[in-house]
C-alpha cells in the first residue's frame, strides 16, 4: 500500500476534512466523527491521520494526564500479548482498532504501538514513523519504543533522526546493545547516503574493527531471516563462553531465541541472567521474564486454537486448548496478585486484578479492585465499565448504571466500547424494571448497529408488547 497526500484524495472529501480541521478546537468531537470515517476508508492518507490526532487530543485536553510507563505495559497486556500475528494477518484492522483505542485515549501507548507494527505490515512508513513519534513522546524512557522508532526512521531514509533519538536512549542505557546496533546501522546508511565512503575502502573498513563490521552485516541479515539470528545465536554461545559474566551477551541470546519465537531458550537465558550478580536485582530481566512467559502462553493458545479450528469435532484439542487457556489466566492473575501486593498504589493494576477477579466470578473481590483501579487515568473508563456489569452482577441496577453513565460519557463517538457501555447501561434499567429508559440507550444502539447482540430483538420484543 502507497501514502497518499491530501490532496489526492476525492474533492468531496477534501471538503470535509477542510470543515473538520476548522472544527478541531472548538468541536473537537464533530471532527473526530467526520475523520475517522474518513481515515477508515483511507488509512494511507497520513494528513488525514494527523488532523484526526489533534481532534482526539483536543478532545482530551484537561482530562488526561501522565501516564506511569511500565503501568501502561501491563495495564494493556490482555491487548497486546499476543497481538503481533493478528496484525498481520489484518493490519488494515489492527489501524483501525488502534484508532477506536485512541479516540478514547489519545495517549495509550498500545493504541500507537498497534498503529505503528501495522503500518509496517502495510509498508506504510512514514504513517509507522508518525505513531511511533506519538508513542516515544508518551514513553520517552520505553527502550522498545526507542527501537522502534529508530527502525521506521532507518526505514525511510532518515538517518540522522534515527541517530539523534538513539544517541539519548544509548545515554540512559549504555547497556543496550540492541540500541548499539541500530545506531551503527543509521550511522552507515547515513555515510552512504551521503557518499563519504572512500574508493578505495570497503564497507567493514569504514567501522571500528573486523568483528563489529562482522556483526553489523550479521545483524542487518537477521532482520528478515532465520539463520541470520541463528548465526547471530551461534557466535554469541561462543562469546559467552569466553565472556561468563557479560550481560550484554545473554540478552542478546534471549532477544534473538524470542525474536525466532524459541520462548524456552529465551527463558533459560534470562533465567541465566538472573542468577548472575548483576542480574539479581535488575527489575528490568524480572519483567522480561514474565513477558516472555505471557508471549509463550499466547503463542501455544493460537496454535491450540488453529487446532480447534481445523478440527471442531476433535475433544483432545479442545481439552487442550481450555487447559492452556486456564493455565494463561492463571499465571496472570498470580502476576497481578503479586503487583498489587508489592506496588498496592499502582491502581492499573489494581483494574487488572478486578478484571481477572471478575471473569472468576469473584465479584465482591472485584468491586473492591476496580473501585481503586478506576483512579488509573489510562483504564478509568473500562474500570467504570466493568464495576457497572459488576454492580450489576449483584443486582445493584441503580448502582450499576451511575457508573455506566459516568464511562457513556467519557466516550466519543460510537466506538465498539460505547456500543457495549449503552448495551449494559439499558440491561441495567431493564433490570430495575424501567423500560423507558432501557429503550432510550437500546435506540441509540440499534440506530448505530442493529447486530449488535440481542439489540434487534429487544426492540422488537418492546413494540410488540406496547402495541399487543
């Protein structure tokens, strides 16, 4: 797929867009409703994309603040584990579901992420730089955000972007060879492209030395094939064996067996990491540990769930896909438990712990999570909504509706999200026997989509008796 500018789009549209742009500060949510539209059926239209971005952040404007940058991670890991092999197999998706993510948080860090990795899948690159700009500048300290910003950087050519925003990440984290590679590999894409390289002298004379000529070209074949990480893997067992106590060369191990999706090499040399003196204490490896086990998890779940698929009539495979998927739920409420214990007034995690409490059926327990998870600025909303269906699990109707009213209004637009508050919010009055105001919120639901669950045949149901 190729970027377009603005003005090559219909003049139709272009007439919308100049009216949306016109709204963006004073009726930031009009423009928000004519841009996506529009961004939807041109999601290779970048200008489109940016004037959409200021109307969602206009829109935001004094009621969404900072955002604590590890809480973020593990606050959106039921989105993003397991995200990457759906992107690719939709990227024109994934923009979109990125984009339904930031309209109700212009500042989510999984909605540019998600943006960005499918703007790649589609090679739209310069759309990839754009989120990935928006997301470093949320995550300025996340070292994978870094990456991949340097990444879609080096992509389109602009190496001294790449090499500025990795000189400050390599000041924070010297440590970080990844970074290390990237800005060698920015710093020679940007001798060539400015034809500096000497007649006389080959590409490897031009670095420090043999060896990092050698791992430069090895890390520049890894980037689309296997056996370059595999040779990559090779030479680092040698090195280790030299070099028992480089940590470098152990998370170097672990980043290349993840990035070939070997999760159990990838955990042993963490694990390996851990016990050394240095790593101990390095909160940083603990994280990746339980990153690494998530992603190990979901991938077995999807080849579970291929399984399934191929054969529905075949007990064994979906014996074994509910066993690994009671086996993920429960190492994630173990991992939420034990955050919540050791950071008690990290309330995004408190919304995870609700959350999985509450797909337990442990509802008074979850209450009392989502209660204090709804403090997070970044899961506000979806912890209103989920104390409402809790609430309303207990058959506190009333109480339930305050809270979905409260999340109804802090949605714009007729999101997915806000398709399932007003579906809710009319169960809840429907609970308390007041079908007027049921029929209120089950009307706008059936006007923005009659599919939606049972909506059609509520309605139905209600005239049916009203005129009987």
């Amino acid at each position: 797929m190729e970027e377009v500018a603005l003005q090559d789009l219909d003049t139709r549209l272009q007439k919308q867009i100049e009216n949306a742009r016109k709204a963006v500060e004073k009726n930031p949510t009009y423009a928000i409703d004519i841009m996506s539209n529009i961004v939807a059926r041109n999601p290779n239209c970048l200008d489109a994309r940016k004037i959409l971005r200021q109307a969602q952040q206009r829109s935001k404007k004094g009621k969404t603040k900072g955002f604590g940058k590890f809480l973020s991670k593990v606050t959106s890991m039921p989105f993003s584990m397991g995200s990457d092999s759906k992107i690719q197999k939709d990227p024109a998706k994934a923009m979109e579901t990125a984009e339904q993510l930031l309209t109700s948080d212009p500042f989510n860090p999984v909605g540019h992420r998600v943006l960005g990795s499918a703007a790649e899948a589609l090679e739209l690159h310069e759309t990839a730089a754009f989120a990935y700009e928006e997301l470093h500048k949320i995550e300025p300290d996340d070292s994978e955000a870094v990456k991949a910003l340097m990444g879609a950087y080096i992509a389109l050519g602009r190496s001294d972007d790449a090499i500025r925003v990795g000189d400050v990440a390599y000041r924070k984290n010297p440590a970080d060879d990844e970074i290390q590679a990237l800005i060698k590999k920015a710093s020679v894409e940007q001798s060539i492209n400015k034809g500096k390289w000497e007649a006389d002298e080959s590409f490897r004379d031009k670095l420090k030395d043999e060896e990092e000529s050698q791992k430069l070209e090895q890390a520049s074949r890894a980037k689309t094939g296997d056996a370059g990480l595999r040779a990559l893997i090779e030479d680092a067992l040698k090195a280790v064996a030299e070099e028992p106590l480089n940590m470098n060369l152990y998370r170097d191990l672990a980043s290349n067996y993840r990035k070939l999706k070997d999760y159990d090499n990838a955990l042993l040399w963490v694990s390996k990491a851990r016990e050394l003196d240095a790593g101990r204490a390095d909160v940083n490896l603990e994280r990746l540990h339980v990153t690494l086990t998530r992603e190990k998890m979901t991938t077995a779940i999807e080849a579970a769930e291929a399984a399934v698929e191929a054969a529905p009539e075949d007990t064994a495979a979906k014996a074994e896909l509910e066993k690994l998927q009671a086996e993920e739920h429960a190492f994630r409420r173990e991992q939420a438990e034990s955050l919540v214990q050791r950071y008690p007034n990290e309330f995004g995690y408190r919304f995870e712990l609700g959350e999985l409490y509450l797909e337990d059926g442990e509802v008074d327990k979850a209450i009392k999570e989502l209660q204090l998870g709804q403090r997070a600025p970044k899961v506000r909303v979806s912890a209103l909504i989920l104390l409402g269906k809790a609430y309303k699990q207990k058959g506190f109707s009333d109480l339930a509706a305050e809270q979905l009213n409260t999340a109804k209004a802090e949605i714009p637009g007729m999101t997915d999200q806000k398709k399932d508050v007003l579906y809710e919010l009319g169960s809840a009055y429907e609970q308390q026997g007041d079908m007027d105001k049921a029929m209120v919120e089950f009307k706008a639901l059936y006007g923005a989509d009659i599919s939606y669950r049972d909506v059609a045949q509520k309605i139905d149901d209600f005239y049916t008796k009203k005129n009987s």
